[in-house]
C-alpha cells in the first residue's frame, strides 16, 4: 500500500501543508489506498514533504507524485481537453508558486502571534527543548527562501494585495460550479482545496484569510470538499474557524 509522509494532522483539517493536503486529496478523490506515516521534512528525497513511497521506490514532490499515481493507478484529468488542461495547469501554478508564498508569509512572517500558532502545529511534537531549537534554526531558513522567492522583498500590504489578486482570480474561475472544471473532481481540485483550506480553514490571521472569507463561493467549495471526501475530519473544522489556544 502507498505510504504517505505528511505533517500530523492538526487544525482539524486534512493537513497544515497544501502540498500534503493536495495529495491526500488527490488519493481520496481517485480513491486509492494509502497509509499515512506522520513526518517532518529531514532526510526526505527532496528536503520537503509530501513524500510517498511505492513498491520500493521513493517519489518527493507533489507534481510528481500525482504524475505517477496518474500513470499506476488513476489518472482524474482523463478525457479533458487540452484545452482545459491548459487553464488547470495554470490555475495550479499561481496555487503552488504564487499564492504559496503569501501563505508562508503569513505563517512564518507576518505576525509573531501567527509564528507561535505555526511553531506549534509544526513542531509540538517535538521534545520541548529540542522544538525550540530546531523552530528557530528552521524560521530564518524559511524567511530566505521567502525572500529568494521575491515575496519577502515587499512590504505586508503590497504581498496581501497580491494575494488577494489571486484569491479573487480562483473565485471568478470556480463561479457558481460544483468542481473547478464542472462536475467531477480533478487535479486542480485537490490543488486548490489544499491550498483553500490552508487560507481561510486555519487559525493564522492575516488579511489574505480575511479576502478569503469574502468569497462565499470559496467558502461552499472548501466545506463541500471535506464533508464529501473528509467524513472521518466532518465535525472537527465546522465553522472553517478552527480556535486554537496560543501558548
Ligand atoms: N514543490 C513541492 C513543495 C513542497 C513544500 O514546499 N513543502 C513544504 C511544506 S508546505 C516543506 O516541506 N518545506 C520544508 C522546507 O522547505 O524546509 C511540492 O509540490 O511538493
């Protein structure tokens, strides 16, 4: 069975990472087995998580992790037109390489009262001295990769205006729709519910969030998604205002 490496679950929601949530989603939504095994991001193939592992084999990366299950097991875009591909392809790189960052930001950055809710989740787990250790080397690196991206050179404002530019492109795509591209789920499902979720389901406060919270279609999208394929997680995020206690 596939192994999944992914943070621990947290936040009531499927997972604090996008790309983890996204493959989650994806094995759900293809409905392939998987098992989870709950990870931090050393010594994985590629220094990051998701991971899965496959008949003995190790595959790092969500985009390739989803072109292999497309070939072994279930492939969810079939019988799309290139065409509509195209526009998902790109829908999901303004998700994993533009929004993305805005959403780190946020976490890592923006607010020491969000730095203290993200340590938490990703860390907790960790024995208590060590957690800060570890959190502290980690913040700094993250912060670098932020502003290697370019996103860390702005100011909050100007990276929220960007954001919400996103958020509101994602909304008028959805519409009134079931799924991004109609009726049944595809790749660019599972992306952006990752990446939804991790907005406007989560208690890191920011004005991204709030953008988030405005688009009543965003909102239905994100809640049907996981009452339909999340039963196991449907009591524990009800409102998409999870309460976490700040230490
Ligand atoms: N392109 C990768 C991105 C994965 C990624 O950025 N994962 C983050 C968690 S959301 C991570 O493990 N970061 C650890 C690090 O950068 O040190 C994918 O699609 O899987």
């Amino acid at each position: 069975m596939i192994k999944l490496y992914q943070f621990e679950r947290t936040w009531g929601i499927p997972n604090l990472s996008p790309f983890c949530c996204k493959i989650e989603t994806y094995l759900r939504m293809a409905g392939i087995e998987y098992e989870i095994k709950p990870a931090l991001p050393f010594s994985t193939p590629k220094g990051k998580l998701p991971y899965i592992q496959d008949n003995n084999e190790a595959i790092g990366d969500s985009r390739f992790i989803i072109n292999y299950l497309k070939s072994i097991y279930k492939d969810l875009d079939e019988g799309r037109s290139a065409a509509e591909l195209a526009g998902a392809i790109a829908m999901q790189r303004l998700l994993d390489e533009h929004l993305f960052w805005i959403l780190l930001y946020s976490r890592w950055q923006y607010t020491d009262e969000n730095w203290q809710i993200n340590k938490k989740a990703i860390f907790g787990g960790l024995p208590p001295i060590i957690r800060d250790i570890v959190a502290n080397r980690w913040r700094p690196k993250i912060k670098r990769q932020i502003y290697g991206h370019g996103t860390g050179r702005h100011q909050a404002e100007e990276i929220f205006t960007l954001g919400k530019l996103d958020i509101d492109a994602l909304s008028a795509s959805l519409g009134s729709k079931r799924y991004f591209l109609g009726h049944q789920p595809t790749t660019l499902d599972a992306c952006a519910f990752g990446h939804l979720i991790n907005i406007i389901g989560c208690p890191i406060e920011s004005p991204l969030k709030e953008h988030g919270l405005s688009k009543n279609n965003l909102i239905d999208y994100v809640e049907r998604i996981q009452g339909e394929f999340y039963q196991d997680l449907k009591n524990s995020n009800p409102s998409l205002t999870p309460q976490v206690e700040i230490p």
